[in-house]
C-alpha cells in the first residue's frame, strides 16, 4: 500500500465549506482509504490506497457526493512534498516564513514565463513547474499576489500551505 498526502483546496475557510475532520476521515475511510489521518482543520489528510489513479478524482467526487460541493483536490507523494522543500529557493530564514502553492498539474512554460514577470511590493516569489515558493515580509494575510490571481493566470488548480504545515504532512507520510 502506498502512502498519499491530500491537499484539500478552500474547505473550513472563513466559515465556507465546513467539513470537521472527524467527518472527512470517515469519507476518505468510505471510500476505502486505509490509515487516514488529518491534520488540522485546513483539508490535510494523509491516507493509504492500494489504488493510484484518480485518486483525486475519487475523493471530490466524494465530497460532492457527500456535501454538494466542488473542491479542488491536489494528491502529492512524500518524495514531490521533500522535494518542494528541499528546492526552495530561499534562505532558511526565509524559508520557515514561507507558503509553498502547489499546482494540480504543470503549468504551461509560457504561463509560468508570464507570471514570472509579475511583481507586488513586499512579496517574493519564484515559480517552478511543481511549485510557487511564496515570501512576504508582511505576512500572507496581506499580500496582493493571491490564490485568485495565482489560478487564474497559471491556469492551473492550486492550494497553499505554510512551511509547518509542510513539514508535518511529511513527517505524516513517512511514518
């Protein structure tokens, strides 16, 4: 059985889309995912399948099924999250301060050139195929580089997590 860490996009956000964790285990377990933990209540989960394909497809049909909702679901391996961190462009000062915006596919290299080139006062980015490392020196509650903006120009679906986020979801996976 292979172990897999899935990033639930915009649930339990500003009282949207509220599923408690004791629930979504339960779904993930119903559909038959073995080892299902949580971890808080942002749409973390790392569970364990005999299956590999569409296992994204399989669980937001399960939370429309469920819920009535659409929720983007990015599924990542330990190897693509130690990856993630160990190419992080910054310094690790930096680093620890960080989000790391995962894509639901590669973004077009003409897409990514684009964004490339974008700039926001106070914020720092660098963009990779897998990966948006993002910095702000003011705190992600202020930035003007959002997840809309980030989605819409990339073209792609995407969810943010924040460097201990990261890091525990990894310690998760490797257990």
């Amino acid at each position: 059985m292979e172990k897999y860490i899935a990033l639930l996009r915009g649930i339990n956000v500003g009282g949207h889309k509220k599923i408690l964790m004791t629930d979504l285990r339960s779904l993930f377990e119903s559909l038959g995912f073995k080892e299902v933990v949580t971890y808080i209540q942002s749409g973390n989960v790392v569970f364990s399948s005999l299956e590999k394909d569409d296992l994204a497809i399989k669980i937001s049909e399960g939370i429309k099924s469920k819920y009535g909702w659409d929720v983007p679901v990015l599924i990542k391996t330990a190897s693509e999250i130690e990856s993630v961190l160990s190419n992080c462009p910054f310094s690790e000062e930096k680093k620890e301060k960080s989000y790391f915006t995962l894509f639901n596919e590669t973004p077009s290299e003409k897409n990514i050139e684009e964004v490339a080139q974008l700039s926001y006062p106070d914020e720092e980015f660098v963009i990779t195929p897998m990966c948006l490392y993002f910095f702000c020196a003011k705190g992600y509650g202020q930035i003007k580089f959002n997840m809309n903006i980030i989605e819409k120009k990339l073209k792609v679906k995407a969810t943010s997590r924040n460097y201990r986020t990261m890091v525990k979801l990894l310690e998760l996976v490797t257990e």
